[in-house]
C-alpha cells in the first residue's frame, strides 16, 4: 500500500502517514467486519487520503498561501526613537487642531481621521458642500500661517511637523513655502 501511495505523493515519510491514516480510519470498519473487500476499501481510503494531501500541499505552498502567512508573522519593529518622533509629531498636530475654529476643527477630524468624503461631511455636519470647502481651505490657511509663524519663533513643538514637509519641487517661484504641502495633505 505504501508503494501505492508513493505514486501519488512521492515522499515517503508522507506515503508512510497516509498508510498510517488509512488503517487508523479504516480499523473501526475493518473490526465490526462490516466490509466486504477490505483490501479495497483500505486502497480506496489511501488514495483518497493521498489525493487530499496533494490538493492541500497545493494550496499551502502557493504563492497567496504563503505570501499571508508571511505578513501574518511579519510585524514593523517600532525602535524607540520612531515612538518619540511619532508623539512629537501628535502633539504638534493636536496644537495646531486645537488652535483652529470648532467648525474647521470639526471639519479637518471628519476629513483627514475619519477620512469622510465632502458630501459625507455635509450630511454629518448639516452644512453645504461649499461650506465644508471653506471651512477645510480656512483650517488649511490658518496652520500655514501657524507653522510659518513657529519656523521663526523656534517653536519646537510645531517644528517637528516642519521635518515631514516634501521638498519643493520643479523651479521655485519667489520663496518657497513647505508649508503649503502639509496643509495640502
């Protein structure tokens, strides 16, 4: 029966434990002699064994399979330091959230935590589309000006955010403002 097995899964540690599996599910019929071929019976039990082995190991080592299983084990090692620069930077977001307007405080934590779409935002805030622009384009100039206003105050804790501003791109045009790109986001 071994030989048999090896046929199909070519491996014989493998055939070994299918043969294994086979008179371990077959004995309880086997013993009550219920079975009028057993030598059939336990060949036809192996070799459906055998071909389930086949289609398992086909999935477990596809490409999909094991690209989840590694994501599942892969975790981002934070190192200390991304934690400090991490909260540094919520602290200098809170500030600047804090210092805005309720409604265009309200807009921006709809917007960019929540991620809402305008028209979402309209319904959940009873306002017009237009509103919520103008709301988001006021809370926009209102931290360019603030983040301005702390690169020359040396304000540290809104001079963190200035580190995540991208570089101006393309041919500058009078002086450049970084601060544009992080209000844009």
């Amino acid at each position: 029966m071994r030989a048999f097995v090896m046929r199909f899964v070519r491996s014989a540690g493998d055939a070994e434990d299918i043969v294994q599996d086979a008179f371990a599910r077959g004995w309880p019929a086997l013993a009550a002699g219920t079975i009028d071929s057993p030598h059939a019976f336990l060949f036809r039990t192996a070799r459906n064994l055998a071909l389930n082995h086949i289609r398992n190991s086909r999935f477990r080592n596809s490409d999909i399979t094991r690209a989840s299983i590694d994501d599942a084990f892969r975790r981002p090692v934070v190192t200390a330091e991304e934690q400090f620069i991490a909260s540094e930077e919520e602290a200098g977001c809170q500030r600047l959230l804090a210092e805005l307007p309720a409604r265009c405080r309200q807009a921006f934590e709809l917007r960019v935590v929540e991620e809402l779409s305008y028209k979402e935002m309209s319904e959940h805030m009873n306002l017009s589309v237009s509103t919520i622009e103008k709301h988001i384009g006021k809370g926009k100039q209102i931290c360019r000006s603030r983040l301005t206003e702390s690169r020359f105050r040396d304000d540290p804790v809104l001079d963190v955010l200035w580190s995540k501003i991208p570089p101006q791109r393309g041919p500058a045009r009078g002086k450049p403002d970084p601060a544009l790109a992080i209000a844009a986001e």
